[in-house]
C-alpha cells in the first residue's frame, strides 16, 4: 500500500481521509481493461485493494463510524446535480454497477463522442442496497417508480421508470420528458443468479463488458441524452466475497453465523449483538436508514449451502463504492 495514503488515513479528518480513498479507489478501477481479460484484470484490481481494506477493517476501523456523515454519497451528489442543473437532466441508476465496471462507460463515452464533465467514485448508503438508496433520494421504494408513479421532493417534476427489460428495449421507454429517472435492475439481478456459483464472478465481468460496450446499452445512452445532461451512476456496489479469506476461530464463526446466516447485514443492531474482539468483526451503526449490524471488512465463513461468492450490504470498499459519471453528447 502506498505509505502516504496510510499516513493520511491516521492524520487527517475523516472526510479528508474518506475523499482520498475514493479518490485511490476510482484511480485504480477507472483505468481502461481489454475485453479479452476483463475477468482476470478486474479481480486483480479487486486483490489489489485488499490492503486497504484490511487497514480499514483493522486499525482505521474507526472510519466507518463516520462513513455516512463524511463519505461522499452518491445521493446528495445526485441532489446537487439536480439543482444545479436548470435545463434538461438524467439519471441513469444500474443497480449494484460496481467501480470495476467504470473503464467500459469512460472508454465507450469518449469513442461514442460524448463529453465527460466529471468521472469519480461516490458513497453508497448503509447498508448498500436497493431500498435505502431509493429512500436517501425520496422514494419509498425502487418499484415505487414505475411507470412514472415515484414522487420526491428532492427531484421535483422527475419522469421515473424502473424495468429489467433488456437495453434493447429500453430507449422506447424514454418520453419526451426534460427530466428522467431511470433505474435499471442490471447488474444487481445477474449477480445474485450467480451468486453461489464459484465462477460467477468470471460470468458477469464478461457480461458486463459485453453489455456496456453494446449498441443496445448505447442507444438507451443517446435517448436519455437527447437534449439532456446524464448522470450514470448506481446505489451501491458489490462483493467480490469468493475472493475473501474465511474466518476460522469456531466463537467467531458461530457469532457471524448466528448473527447473519450467509448475508452481510441484520437490522437493529442492539447490544445483545456486541462483542470484544480487536479489531472487531462488526459494527453497530445508527444511520438514516435505522440501527444495523454490518460484517466489516474481507470476511466469510463457512455456512450451510455456501457463503455467496458475490454479495453485498456489508462494510467493505467495493461494496459501497460506486461510479459517478456525468456525460453529455
């Protein structure tokens, strides 16, 4: 790891230190990756924040009691995009798009011919998943925008749609409204059918760079930026978990599994859930979205039917890291 990123991580304000992960993480994973090699190049970038991870879950495990308070979130980066901008707009969320996927948009944006007004990586809620994140930007729900039915006060006179239609399909759902909310349930669905497969990791870094360098995905692009500004970005990210070492004490594999089955998070933590081992193995944080119990950092642990190779929800970077791309034609 780098020492001066280290050294930062103990000397400076946990927003200083939360801006220079992300801007560490979005350095590493924005690079561009050949077709031929995205699963072998992603999962070395995703060995490679192993490090810093483990710094995080280990001695700088105090940071993410800050998280939410001082990380850059992808929500209230999507509400000042929204007031700032006075003219047309869109938003383009695809569910648990993690930073390993960012190199296809940049790549395709710039040989497609769109301008790139900002590329980074942005926070998702705690947890990272799909309701809190619909919740951070004013909805109850993400089905709650179908069909143009999803109101929010922060993204007032919004056109919303959500569908796992294929991208093919999907730019004949775009109106003419100035302003769209678009929410896409790819990646997420795909990694959770390969979840419990050990080479599912393999299968969606060749999907996904199947589908975001395809015509179809693309078209879907020049709809949403037909006359409007476009922000492309996701509610959180996903973990590599095949890639994490197990827990091996038995007192501690019995805690996470009683405490958590094969997920990653359990609502209302509460103190029957704390424990004293250093560094922890969790941690109790209130948020927005109530009082949750996360697993924090690289660990799984062997469960009946298998720890997920590929989850999210817990406190580990590529779970909560997402890409946060503004684009214009």
């Amino acid at each position: 790891m780098d020492k001066a990123l280290m050294t930062d991580l103990f000397s400076l304000p946990a927003d200083k230190a939360w801006e220079r992960i992300f801007a560490q993480l979005w350095q590493i994973f924005s690079e561009p990756v050949r077709v031929d090699v995205a699963d072998a190049i992603t999962t070395d970038r995703d060995r490679t924040t192993a490090d810093l991870d483990n710094l995080l879950s280990g001695s700088a495990w105090e940071l993410w009691q800050q998280f939410e308070a001082t990380a850059p979130r992808t929500s209230q980066s999507l509400r000042n995009y929204w007031n700032e901008r006075t003219s047309g707009k869109a938003v383009l969320i695809l569910d648990a798009l993690s930073l390993r996927e960012s190199p296809w948009l940049l790549e395709q944006a710039q040989q497609r011919g769109y301008t790139i007004h900002q590329a980074r990586a942005t926070a998702s809620e705690i947890p990272g998943d799909t309701t809190p994140f619909a919740k951070a930007l004013g909805f109850s729900q993400r089905s709650s925008l179908e069909h143009n039915s999803g109101k929010s006060a922060d993204f007032p006179a919004a056109w919303t749609e959500t569908t796992d239609l294929p991208f093919a399909d999907c730019a004949d759902l775009i109106k003419a409204d100035p302003n769209i909310i678009f929410w896409h349930h790819w990646p997420d669905v795909k990694m959770h059918d390969l979840a419990d497969d050990g080479n599912g990791y393999r299968t969606l870094a060749k999907e996904a760079a199947g589908k975001l360098t395809s015509d179809d995905f693309w078209q879907l692009i020049d709809r949403l930026t037909t006359g409007r500004r476009l922000v492309i970005t996701a509610d959180h990210g996903y973990a590599h978990s095949g890639l994490f070492p197990d827990v091996v004490q038995k007192d501690q594999v019995s805690f996470l599994k009683g405490h958590f089955k094969s997920g990653r998070a359990a609502q209302n933590g509460n103190e029957t859930e704390q424990h004293y081992w250093v560094p922890p193995l969790t941690q109790i944080l209130n948020t927005e979205h109530g009082c949750w119990n996360l697993v924090l950092g690289r660990k799984k642990w062997k469960s009946q039917g298998g720890y997920p190779t590929l989850t999210h929800g817990g406190l580990s970077l590529l779970e909560v890291a997402v890409p946060f791309i503004e684009l214009s034609k």
